[in-house]
C-alpha cells in the first residue's frame, strides 16, 4: 500500500502543480520521447546484466510493490521453526533428515507458511542442518562457512538494486539524448519553411524529454532501487539470524538461549522482547501437549476397551 501511496504523492503533486500553473497535459504527454527513452532504459538493462540477475530483479520488483508480509508475524515463524529444528536435532541430527530433506512435504515445516514461501531463507536453513548432520563441526569452523555464504548471497542479490540504480542516473542523459533528437527535427522543420509556431511547439516537445529523463531518475528508478535495497536488507537480517543460532547451537548453548542470540538480530521495529518469545515458546508447547494427550490416553486403552469405545 504505501509504495502506491508514495506514487500519488509524486504523480498529485508534479502534475498537478504544473496543471494549476497554467499548463496543459497535452503539451507534456510525448509518447515518441517516452519511448526512446524508457526503450533506451529498458534496452540498456538488458545489455548491461546476465539473465539471472535480470530474473531476480524483476522478483525484487514484485516484492516491493506487493503488499508486504506481517514483520512480527514471520519473526514468530522465524524464531519457532528453528525452535522446533533444534529440538528435533537434540534426539539426533539424523531425525532432521525427514524435515530438511523435504521441507514443502514436513508436518513440521507446513505449520510456518511464511518461511516456506520464502525460498533462499528456506534453503539456507535446510542447507545448513544438513550440514550439521553430515559430520561434527565445531562453531568457529560454522561461523567461518556461513559468512563466506551469507557475503556471496548478499553480493548477488544486492546486484539488482546496484543495476537499476545505474540505470536511474543515466535517465537524464537518456532524456537529453531525446531532447536533442527533438532539436534536430525543430531545425530541420526550419529549412522546410515551418512557421514560428510549429517550430516552438517542437523544441518544447523536445524538451519533454529532459524533464522525463530527470523525473524518472529521481521520482521513480531511484526510490525503487532504494526499496529494492531495504527489501534485500531485511532478507539478510533473517538469514543472519538463522546463522547466530545454529553457530550458538553448535558451541553447546541449550535451544532456547540459541533461539535468544538469533532474537537479538532482529530489526528493532518488530523484535519481540525475551518474555514475548518465551510466550510464544509455551504456547507452542502448550498447543503441542494437547495435541499428544488425547493419542496418549489412546494408545495407553487395552485392545479390548478400544473396541468397545
């Protein structure tokens, strides 16, 4: 919602500002100057960066125009599921195997859809317990591996933000480029024999295209870049987290002080405090409990007062 807000914003006040000026949209509405320049953009993107980088920036762009998931909510998915992952590799790296191996097909994982629909977080996070479940590794060595993996991650998903950033600060050349173009046809209009008034009309078209080229430098490339960086921020932030706990795991802390360090790292506008994760802890395992008792109570019937139930 609020990126559509920021776009009225822009849109309301430019030309609405040069509308109660006294000008006409008319005179500004040049779709062969939009053309060559945002051609020239789009052209210039696609020359300039490999296919995945183009595919991931096009995600990224996706992302940040949706409207964006609950913060508070996927940091309590977050921080349960490897509460739950822990506990599990507690009886045994090998009982991860039924839940990294297939994560989309776990009961345990199917109980956070917001992790599931997040695919580089959720790989990393199986990735990594494999890992774990593979051999012994002390915390050092871990720490070691997950931040060569967490700079490369953060190298190829910052890429997208860094090219459409580029191309917003070529806008207005790209716009003098149609502006000069446009100048060139004033001045051939004038050995035509054009009068006055036609030729004024073409050089203010043509200059259309200098104010297009520096409006969509700074009103639009460069607040989506910036949106695109935040969003690639806040992707790295959970993965960060996930890596402070299993490297806290891994060095002997019990889960729930491993959970706390990964708690630690998050963004201080949606952090739950250490009560607020304990609440959510019991009540996983509260809800888990009642779950159990009625299976109990039923397994511990002898087969005779089960058929008679």
């Amino acid at each position: 919602m609020q990126p559509f807000i920021g776009i009225v914003i822009v849109l309301g006040c430019v030309f609405g500002g040069f509308m109660l000026h006294g000008g006409s949209f008319k005179v500004i509405w040049q779709p062969v100057e939009l053309l060559i320049i945002l051609g020239a953009g789009l052209g210039a993107i696609v020359l300039g960066n490999p296919k995945h980088v183009l595919s991931e920036m096009v995600l990224q762009l996706k992302k940040v125009m949706l409207p964006r998931k609950a913060g508070e909510e996927f940091q309590r998915q977050l921080l349960l599921l490897m509460y739950e992952l822990l506990q599990t590799a507690a009886g045994g790296l090998k009982a991860l195997d039924a839940h990294v191996e297939a994560p989309h097909e776990s009961a345990l994982f199917k109980r956070y859809p917001l992790i599931l629909d997040e695919p580089k977080l959720l790989h990393f996070i199986v990735d990594n317990f494999r890992l774990m479940a593979m051999g012994k590794i002390n915390a050092h060595e871990l720490e070691g591996v997950l931040e060569q993996e967490l700079e490369a991650i953060h190298d190829e998903l910052a890429q997208p933000s860094k090219s459409l950033h580029k191309i917003g600060e070529a806008m207005p050349g790209f716009g003098i480029l149609a502006a000069v173009l446009g100048i060139v046809m004033a001045m051939s209009s004038v050995a035509e024999g054009a009068d006055t008034g036609q030729i004024a009309l073409m050089v203010a078209a043509a200059m259309v295209g200098t104010f297009i080229g520096i409006f969509f430098c700074y009103a639009v490339l460069d607040p989506l870049s910036n949106m695109m960086k935040q969003q690639v921020h806040e992707e790295m932030a959970a993965m960060e987290s996930v890596k402070v706990v299993l490297v806290t795991h891994v060095s002997g802390k019990p889960p729930l002080l491993a959970i706390d360090a990964g708690r630690r790292l998050v963004q201080l506008n949606i952090k739950p405090s250490f009560a607020v994760l304990e609440g959510w802890i019991d009540k996983m395992q509260d809800a888990g409990d009642a779950e159990a008792t009625p299976r109990r109570r039923a397994t511990d019937r002898m087969p005779g007062e089960r058929r008679a139930a």
